[in-house]
C-alpha cells in the first residue's frame, strides 16, 4: 500500500539536514541493524524493484562529504532518514 512521503530541510548551524518520513510497514532494530548493500526486507511479502542498493549508496555519499544518516523506525509506524552534510564556510 502507498503511504505518504514528508521531506523536511533545515540548515543547523554548521549543517544542511534532511529528513525524509513515510507512514509506511516501518522496521525494527534488528532489520535496520542488517540493512546494506542488496538487502531489501520481506521481499518474499512485498513486490520491490531495484537492487537494494539505496540507503547504501546514499550512506556512502554522506560519508564522502563528510556527512552523517541515521535512521529511526517502529514497526506498523513507519521510518524516518535523517542526513546531516556539512557546509563548507569557504
């Protein structure tokens, strides 16, 4: 089923934040834990397309920059990705 997607941007300081939430299935520690590159989560219940390379991808971007993601979720209450990037005061 869809659920609705909320992207929030703030500058904090010395960082550029990104908060991006759904209402959707959510995850509970230990499947945020084993999250990484090709995993996706109850494939076998839900149809998804693509590789499982996402948050993966993402999480190595952020580190690149110098940057942080972290990520919080309930099951039955959806997640919520929280990337922090520095800005570069040059």
């Amino acid at each position: 089923s869809a659920s609705r997607v909320s992207i929030n941007t703030v500058v904090d300081s010395d960082a550029y934040v990104l908060s991006v939430a759904d209402r959707g299935q959510g995850m509970s520690n230990d499947q945020i834990e084993k999250l990484g590159p090709f995993i996706q989560l109850n494939r076998e219940e839900q149809e998804q397309q693509g590789l499982g390379l996402g948050l993966s991808v993402v999480d190595s971007l952020c580190r690149l920059y110098g940057g942080s993601i972290s990520i919080t979720s309930q099951p039955g209450d959806g997640t919520r990705v929280i990337l922090k990037l520095p800005i570069s005061r040059g």
